[in-house]
C-alpha cells in the first residue's frame, strides 16, 4: 500500500464534488481490475452488457478501493495548483505509478465507457485521445471490434456487439460530388477512412475514434477507386481498382495508420477492379474482380507474402457469377479464424472456402430479412470472431436495417438478431474497427 500518500488521497476525495464521486464510482463498477487473462475472449463472446460489480467493505476488495481512489483522484490542473504546497516530493513520485495504474486498468475496461471515463478528469482525457492506451491494448492482444456503417449519405452508425450499444458519429464534411460517388471504406487502426471523389480528382476522409471528428485523410501514392481492401491491426492494403482516367490497375499499396503513411507494393499480376480483398493466415488476398475490358468477369485470386513481399496468383479462386457480373458488387467475402467465408446473394446463401482443394460448399443461408441489388446494399463482414450481416427488406415501409450475427466456432449458421433500426435499409458503406 501507498502509505505516503493515503492523507493526500482523502484529502482530494473529500474535496472533490459529490456527484462526480458518484459518477465515477457508477462507471467504476463495471470495471475488472482483476488480472483475468481470459477477460478478452469473454468480452468477444459476450453479446449483451455484462452485470456490474458489487462492492464490498471485505478486506479482499481493498486492492479494488486504491484502485479506485486513484482514478477518481482529480488531476485537472486547476485542482492540481491548489494542492501543490501540500503535495511532498515522495507523493509527486506516485504520478508515473498512476498513469501505469490507469492504463493497467483502462486496458480491461470497455472501450464503450471511454467517452464517459474521459470525461471525469483531464488526465484520462489526455491519455485516451493520445493513443497510448489503444497501442498498449493491441500489444497486450485486447481488441474489440465494431461495425460502422451509412445507411444515409454522410451520416454514420456504429454498434458494439458485445454491449449491444450504438453510437451515431459527427456528420461527415458536406461535399456533394463525394457524397453521390462509389465510395469505398475500411477500419485501420483507430481510424474509418472513406474514399470517394470529388469535383477534380479523388479525395480521403477519415473519421478518427480518438478525437471523435472527421478531417481530410492522406491519400495515397495512386489515387483511384473501385480496389481491393483489406486491415490487419494498424495497417491497411488497397490493391487493383480504376485511376481517374479510367485505367485499370494492378497496382497495391500499404498504409501504415501510425506513421499515415503510404508505402507501394509490387504489382499484382492481373490488372482488376471490383475485386475484394481480405486477410487470412497473416496474408493479403485479392478475389475476383472485373478485367481491363471492364467486362470479363476474373475469377482467379492473388496473394501477397507480407514478408517475401511476393504475389502468387490462384487460379479459379472464385467461382463466376454469370452474366452482367460487371454490374453487380464485389465479392462479398469475411475471414474468421482464418476462414473465409461469401455471401451468395443470388442464391441467398452463405459459402465457405475449402483451401486444400480450392472449392466453396454451401453451409447455410444468409438472413431472411436481406436483401441487395445484385450484392449492393447489405454489409457483409467479419467482425472478431462473428460474421455479421448488416441490411434490410427495402420493402418495408420506412427502411428496417438489421443487424444479424452468427459466430462460426459455436456451430452450424445460425443467425442471431443482435439489434435493429429504422434509419434506412440500403448499406452504403460499411467496415470494421478493432482496438
């Protein structure tokens, strides 16, 4: 125990307000401080709010009371002057220990309390904008992954499976010309990137979960659209799509989302748009796509090696889809545990890759209440260890969008209705955020 700083601690408790006190301690009780190394996995699974802890006077909880007394301690600068005559050189030296006590404890905290956490003190507002906290999560392999989406132009939702919440983010900058053109998105690290078009020449944006806003995004080496996309952790590849001019490209690049930078990649060997990327056993894979002629169906994939930095191609990799393929979406495809996983929208069913043999089998069907206009409209993602599909009947009246989730490791598909709202039924964009 801290003994050198206990006074100074019921000092600032008992200067700090009541009812920050008690908001605190309410968002306090949901924590786990204990050092449960299966917490991770549970938080996956977990599909509904977990129950809050009860506190207790046993001297078995009084690791959780200094705990708790360190994170309710006020650390804005304000209060942190008028205690500064009191505060002795050995109490000043509890400063290091308290910002690892918070992160230690914040890591196994949902990030769906962040934005309340961050708003008892600015010290936790600091250290959760700054980054540092998603960083050492991801070292410590605690993620949690949410599904974004637009259902409207410029506007935003997102749902955490695991706590069943939703969250609507800030309007996205009003640009007309980027608002009505395919757009492309993916998840990478704490940011949503959205690349669209506007008047002149291509354009990104990126919606940051850190500061909770949207700002124009660093585009890459090769602007262009219609690609290949796929994240793993802080990076990101975009492969293939068309320039501004029309040219249909092979070429791929790699985003780094802490240094937001891009770095270019060997060409693939087929030149594709409309293709879909993903990936699987630590390696990028592009599939299918729409050839140079802009209507030849591809049905072969390609592999990048992160490591020889090498493509390989695979023939028939994807079965085709008959004619007018080229006016329908790409592929709509999910790994989860290296598994991957299509949607057949045609036959509304769900098919998973059989690698040793390069085949698909029918395993089951997609939700009931999906539709699509050849593949376009409905989200079909991996999102931790669930395939998730997001859509709706556009039939109904006022546009029902669902939320369905089925978690391979738990068996045959079998889809559970996780939430549903009536903000539109046709998917825009879609992606998936972990950290």
């Amino acid at each position: 125990m801290l003994h050198g700083s206990s006074s100074t601690v019921s000092k600032d408790m008992a200067n700090s307000s009541e009812e920050e006190n008690q908001q605190a301690c309410d968002t306090l009780r949901s924590i786990d401080v204990s050092n449960n190394k299966g917490s991770q996995e549970g938080d996956e699974k977990e599909a509904t709010p977990q129950k809050l802890s009860k506190l207790s006077d046993e001297p078995k909880e009084e690791g959780m009371k200094t705990v708790m007394a360190f994170l309710i301690l006020p650390q804005d600068q304000e209060n942190e002057q008028i205690h500064e005559a009191e505060i002795s050189d050995k109490t000043l030296r509890i400063g290091k220990l308290y910002k690892d006590l918070s992160i230690n404890v914040l890591q196994k905290v949902s990030r769906s309390d962040y934005g309340l956490i961050a708003a008892l003190n600015s010290s936790f507002r600091s250290l959760i904008r700054s980054g540092e906290l998603y960083k050492v999560r991801r070292e410590m392999g605690i993620v949690e992954h949410w599904i974004y989406f637009s259902c409207n132009l410029g506007q935003w939702e997102a749902y955490d499976p695991n706590r069943g919440r939703w969250m609507k983010l800030p309007k996205m900058p009003r640009d007309d010309c980027f608002m009505y053109s395919d757009k492309e998105s993916l998840g990478v690290g704490t940011d949503i990137l959205v690349f669209g078009k506007a008047i002149t020449a291509p354009v990104v944006y990126g919606y940051s979960l850190l500061t909770n806003t949207w700002s124009s995004a660093v585009e890459m080496n090769i602007p262009r659209f219609l690609f290949a996309s796929a994240s793993l952790g802080g990076i990101a590849i975009l492969a293939g799509g068309v320039d501004p001019h029309g040219e249909v490209l092979s070429v791929a690049e790699l985003y780094n989302s802490e240094t937001r930078k891009w770095e270019t990649l060997p060409n693939m060997h087929t030149k594709r748009r409309m293709s879909a990327g993903v990936f699987m056993d630590g390696k990028f894979y592009v599939i299918g796509g729409i050839a140079e002629d802009n209507i030849t169906e591809i049905t072969s994939g390609e592999e990048y090696d992160l490591e020889t930095k090498t493509w390989r191609e695979i023939p028939e990799m994807f079965p085709p889809r008959g004619a007018e393929a080229y006016m329908d979406a790409p592929p709509l495809v999910a790994v989860v545990n290296n598994v991957l996983y299509a949607a057949d929208f045609k036959e509304h069913k769900v098919k998973r890759y059989v690698k040793e043999t390069n085949k698909w089998v029918t395993i089951g069907s997609l939700p009931e209440k999906t539709s699509s206009t050849g593949g376009w409209g409905i989200g079909f993602r991996a999102c931790g260890n669930r395939i998730m599909v997001i859509g709706g009947l556009r039939s109904e009246s006022g546009g029902m969008t669902e939320i369905n989730s089925w978690i391979p490791a738990e068996g045959p598909v079998q889809w559970d209705l996780l939430a549903k709202r009536r903000i539109g039924s046709f998917v825009i964009n879609c992606a998936v955020m972990g950290c």
